[in-house]
C-alpha cells in the first residue's frame, strides 16, 4: 500500500509516542514510523506491554501498529523514506559545565540534527517537538545546512501542550495546536503542510500559527504560567495553617472569578513531573543570559516555592508526631508526581522520601502504577524502604500515612480497616487533600491537611 506521506518521529517517550499514534489513528492515509536509539524501548512499543502508561494508548496503538504505525530503531532508514521529521528526543536540565541545574542539555537533540542532515537524501520539514530554549531552531538550521549536499531543510516548532495522564485526550482534543515558521516562502509553505496533517482532526480555528520564536517562548511561558497558579496557591497553604483559613474555600472563591478560572488551583505538597521545574529554569536562564535579573528573579521564585512546600511538609509532619520520626513507620500513599500516571520524575514524593529517611523514618511505599520507578528513584538505598502494592498491607503497622498522589482509590479505601491494623496514635498527611477528613478525624485518626486546620485528638 502507498501512503499520502511519511512521517517519522525520532524519540519514543512520553510525547513522541503518544503524538504518533495519534497521528497514525486519525490518518490512516499517513505511514507513521517512530524510531529510537533504545532498542529495548522500541521492542516494548512492539510489545503487549507499552513502555509508558497513559489511559486510551493501549486501544489506538493496538489499532494502528503494523498498519501505519512502526515502530523501529533503524534512523538511517526512516531519516530516507521520510517527508515530514518530529524530533521529541529528551532535553533534560544540564548537569555539567556553564548553565548546569538550569540550561537545556541539547546533546542529543543535536546528535539527531547531525544524523538527519548525513542521512536524508531529499528535501525534509523538520518539526521540533521537544521543550527548547527560544532560538534552537536557529541552531538547528544551521547545522543541517552545513553540509556540502544540496539538500534543503525546513524548521518548524510545534510544541507539545499534553499532559500525562490525559495524553491522548489533550491530543485528540487540543486546546490548540501552535505552529511556529519562517516567514519566508519555504517556511510558510512547510508550515501549511503541518497545518493540512493536524486538520485532519483538529478544528481550523483551534490550529493557530505565529513566528517560529514565539512558537518556541510560548511553551516556556504556558509551563511557568500553571507552575506560578499552583506554586501562588501553595504559598496561600502556609498562610492558611496559620490563620485558621481554609484553602479550598479560598480556592473556590478565588478561581469563581471568571478572569481567573478555577482549574489548576488545587493546592497540594508541591507540583512534580519532568516539564514544568525544567521548563521555568529554562526561562530562568535565557532572562539572564539577556541580563534580565529580576525577570529571572521572578520566576525563579516559581520553583523557590515549591522547594519550601515539599520541606514545609516533612517540617509539619515533624512536629505533629512529636519532633521525633527516628524508628516510625511512615506509609507514603502513591509515589507517581500524579494520578493516572506511573511517571515519577521530578515527584515530591523523592524528595520528601529521602527527607523521612534522613530523619531515620522507616518507609512504606505503595502505588498502583508507580512502585518500579519508584525503586529506581531510590535505587542504592536499601535500608528502611519496604514497596508494597496493596495499601492495606502496605499500611498495617504503621503510624502515619502520607498521601503523595492524587490517586482516587485513595480516597475510596476502608479507612476503619486502616486505623485498626495501624500504631496509634495514628496520623494522616494529606498531601493532596482527597480524603474525607472529617470522616477520618471521627475514626480515630490525627489529620493534617494542606491548608486547612489539622483535626486532632490532642
Ligand atoms: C505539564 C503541562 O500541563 C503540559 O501542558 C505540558 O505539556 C507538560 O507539563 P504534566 O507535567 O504532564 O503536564 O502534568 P500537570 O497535569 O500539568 O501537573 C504537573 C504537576 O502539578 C503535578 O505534580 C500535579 O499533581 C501538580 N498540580 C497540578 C497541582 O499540584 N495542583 C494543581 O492544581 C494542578
């Protein structure tokens, strides 16, 4: 069978994925090919068992696979057949040399520059689908138009809005997709390629173009903005324990005013996940690199928060169970950096993990999708740390739970069951305010929620 075109994806991870299947499901007259460096990671998107989860992947991957959609580790070849190229490779936080801990580590997202120009033999839109700092596209052309061969390239930047957890449903319903070009002739018409391939689901007036640097700040900012919601109702939280406030009024009432809207004000132990702490030092560090200090000041102040709000909450659980953690068991309900989601990157749950074992707390930690990334997250340090899957198990004998994720069977368990099979006194940390304190309060329980009055039988 022929097909109208031939996309290629370089990366299979949480966007490359997930964005190819839906391309291949909605397209069927496209020949969707994702390849990775990763062998054993290609060999498990060829598998029964995806290498990520994400609610829906299973049933279009299952679709589509072996009919437009491959999956492979041979770039060369894909590179060849290929009209349109996404690269979503990693551009983690650097770790080493100028800008470590802030800039973006570009090596392999230049490695695959370097790869696409020795191995395409025919004019290529590339589509940059990785977070990048503002200006990479530039970097990009020039590498692909160092070569002597007369071949032609076309940069395009089509960030990536999908949330885990909602992967497919953020992509089969965008809020927009955002298309950045050159204003030259080739970019504008590169740029209506890419347009025409996602109208084939996505409403015209939801499919919105600019030029290629606004396209690359705008994902930065879109980050730092719902960062800087969660981080500003956090800092409420410490306010709130002290005055006897309450949060989710506070919430309530604050997110009723339409010019503000009341999603992304849940107030929780801190916001995890590999995009937005990476994506706002990202920001952080062009404004400096420009010499912007107090823009960068400012946003920094994004990430300052959430740091104090994962601590905020070792130091709560501190000095409600006596000033003392030494020898307590300490069961962390959920490790995921949220719901519907076994991603643990960036999760407060490390952090605040590591902080109880400093305190020499023994660990409990359960999870429904997590429990094996969280081992990695942990990896070398044996002691004090049981993972168990079944949170009634996970939790007899212990004299506190803290809630790490939002998960919803959380909040549905028999919380009688718990108390009795626990130490008493026994205590609840709600990380994510989902339990039923009162409720829990009645039972027996000591409840410390965020941002609200602790319940206790002291
Ligand atoms: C985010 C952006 O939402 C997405 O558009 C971008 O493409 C990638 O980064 P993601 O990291 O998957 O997506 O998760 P998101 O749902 O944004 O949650 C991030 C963190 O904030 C989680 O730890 C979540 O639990 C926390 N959060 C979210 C809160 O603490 N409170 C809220 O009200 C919302």
């Amino acid at each position: 069978m022929t097909f109208k075109k031939n996309i290629l994806c370089i990366g299979a991870g949480y966007v490359g994925g997930p964005t190819m299947a839906t391309i291949a499901y909605k397209c069927p007259q496209y020949k969707v090919t994702v390849v990775d460096i990763d062998s054993e990671r290609i060999a498990q998107w060829n598998s029964d068992n995806l290498p990520i989860y994400e609610p829906g992947l299973d049933e279009i991957v299952k679709t589509t696979r072996d009919r437009n959609l491959f999956f492979d580790t041979d770039i060369k070849r894909g590179v060849k057949g290929s009209d349109i190229i996404f690269v979503s490779v990693n551009t983690p936080t650097k770790t080493f040399g100028a800008g470590a801990g802030m800039a973006a580590d570009l090596q392999y997202w230049e490695k695959t520059a370097r790869q696409i120009r020795e191995y395409a033999q025919s004019h290529k839109i590339i589509v940059e689908k990785s977070t990048l700092p503002v200006k990479t596209a530039l970097a990009m052309e020039r590498i692909l138009t160092s070569s002597d061969n007369e071949i032609s390239f076309e940069v395009l930047s089509n960030p990536e809005f999908l949330a885990e957890g909602t992967a497919i449903k953020d992509l089969e319903y965008p809020d927009r997709v955002l298309i950045g070009s050159r204003e030259t002739a080739s970019g504008l018409k590169a740029r209506d390629e890419l347009v025409e391939i996602y109208a084939n689901w996505v409403p015209r007036e939801r499919i919105i173009t600019s030029n290629i640097w606004s396209s690359e700040l705008s994902k930065l900012v879109a980050n730092a903005f719902l960062a800087q919601r969660i981080s500003s109702i956090n800092s409420i939280t410490a306010l709130c324990e002290k005055t006897d406030a309450d949060i989710i009024e506070v919430a309530r009432a604050v997110g009723m005013d339409s010019r503000l809207g009341s999603k992304f004000l849940d107030a929780s132990v801190g916001f995890g996940g590999s995009c937005f702490k990476k994506d706002i030092l990202n920001l952080v560090y062009l404004c400096r690199h420009y010499g912007l200090e107090e823009v960068a000041d400012y946003w920094e102040g994004i990430v300052r928060i959430n740091d104090y709000q994962k601590e905020r909450f070792v130091l709560k659980m501190l000095s409600a169970m006596f000033n003392t953690l030494a020898g307590k068991k300490i069961c962390l309900f959920g490790f995921a950096f949220k719901a519907n989601t076994g991603d643990t990157r960036e999760s407060p749950a490390i952090f605040i993990a590591k902080r109880l074992l400093e305190e020499k707390a023994e660990l409990v930690i359960t999870d429904p999708k997590a429990l094996k990334n969280a081992m990695m997250d942990l990896y070398g340090i044996h002691e004090n740390i049981r993972y168990v899957e079944d949170p009634y198990e996970a939790s007899a004998g212990c004299d506190a739970i803290a809630v790490m994720t939002e998960w919803e069977l959380y909040a549905n368990l028999d919380f009688e069951k718990i108390y009795r099979s626990m130490g008493k006194p026994a205590f609840i940390f709600d990380g994510r305010n989902i339990l039923d304190h009162t409720r829990l309060f009645e039972i027996g329980f000591n409840v410390f929620p965020i941002g609200k009055p602790a319940l206790t039988h002291f």
